[in-house]
C-alpha cells in the first residue's frame, strides 16, 4: 500500500467528496505528491505522542496505515484515538495497548465493544449531525486524521469514496492528513 502525508494542505474541491491537494505556485501538485508519497510505516513516523488521532469510518478505514500505527505503539503514549464506526480490525483496543492507546468511539461496533465494556475504552454517545460542528469547534479535537482516498485525478483531485461522513470535518480541523491511497 502507499500512503501519502497530505498535510494540512488540503482544500476544497468541487463538491464536499473531493478535495484537491493545494500547490506552491512554483511547484506543481504532480512534484508535491511525488515527494510527499512514503510508506504507511514512514507516515505514523511523523505522528507526536498525545495527539488525537482520527481514524475514517466504515469501509474507508485505512487499515495498512492502522497496522503501521499499532506497529509502533511501543512510542506512543496518552495517544487518544476517535472514530465514527469502523468495521475492520481495531487493534488499538486489545489490553496490551491500554497504555498507549485510549480509544473513543461515537459508535460501537462489534470490534470495540468488549473494550468499551471492559473499561479499556470510551463511548461518547451524540448525534451523527453534531459530530462534524464538535470537531470543527475543537471541543473534539482531532489533530491527526487517517484516512483513505483514490489516487489524484489530472488536476490533483482525490476522492474521499464512500464514508465521508465526519471524514471531511476531521480532515479540516486537522493539523497533520495522512492517506492511504487506495
């Protein structure tokens, strides 16, 4: 899988499922992405301890990048982790990783819900039409999202695919965007 650090430098695109990759007015976003493209490894390198990390909901969770993050857990520490509803694997609520990762969930699936009933992580019950104005509000700070998307199109494009959800609020209130380029 390749995983891209989008930064924070994202803007919108033509409608609120696209968002495009802003460029220097010297570089253009075919060299910004060449040189911005790693391995999902390299791209949790660059995530702080004590962050809150965002992870995409349903079928766009960024699983290759969610292995890389709980690869590294061992350098984590107080790292909160949110999401809307995720259906595949949620390592980070396993007991071994109750010191590294505190995780949030605004809905519980099956793969958090012993966690969550054990202790070892939260739910925050909320309407899904206020979660998107609670991260931008900051009073659910999210500042890292991971997340899932199609490669550029010819004008720098990337689709956000199925599950945008709270996806887009998260992705703008962010202060670091890493990709997994589907």
């Amino acid at each position: 899988l390749d995983s891209l650090d989008i930064g924070a430098r994202l803007c919108s695109g033509r409608s609120s499922r696209a968002l495009r990759i802003e460029t220097e007015k010297t570089v253009s976003w075919q060299e910004l992405y060449a040189k911005k493209r790693t391995t999902p490894t390299e791209a949790v390198r660059r995530i702080p301890c004590g962050q809150c990390v965002f992870i995409s909901s349903g079928a766009a969770e960024p699983i290759g990048l969610v292995q890389a993050l709980v690869d590294q857990a061992g350098r984590f520490v107080d790292t909160h982790i949110v999401h809307l509803l995720t259906l595949g694997p949620a390592p980070y609520v396993e007991p071994k990783y109750e010191g590294n990762f505190r995780h949030n969930a605004f809905f519980i699936g099956g793969n958090v819900r012993s966690a969550v009933h054990a202790g070892r992580a939260d739910y925050t019950p909320v309407f899904l039409s206020r979660i998107p104005s609670l991260i931008r509000s900051r009073r659910m700070p999210v500042d890292v999202a991971l997340i899932q998307c199609s490669p550029p199109d010819d004008f720098g494009y990337v689709n956000l695919g199925v599950s945008v959800d709270i996806g887009l609020a998260a992705i703008e209130s962010a202060h670091t965007v890493i990709a997994e380029i589907n």
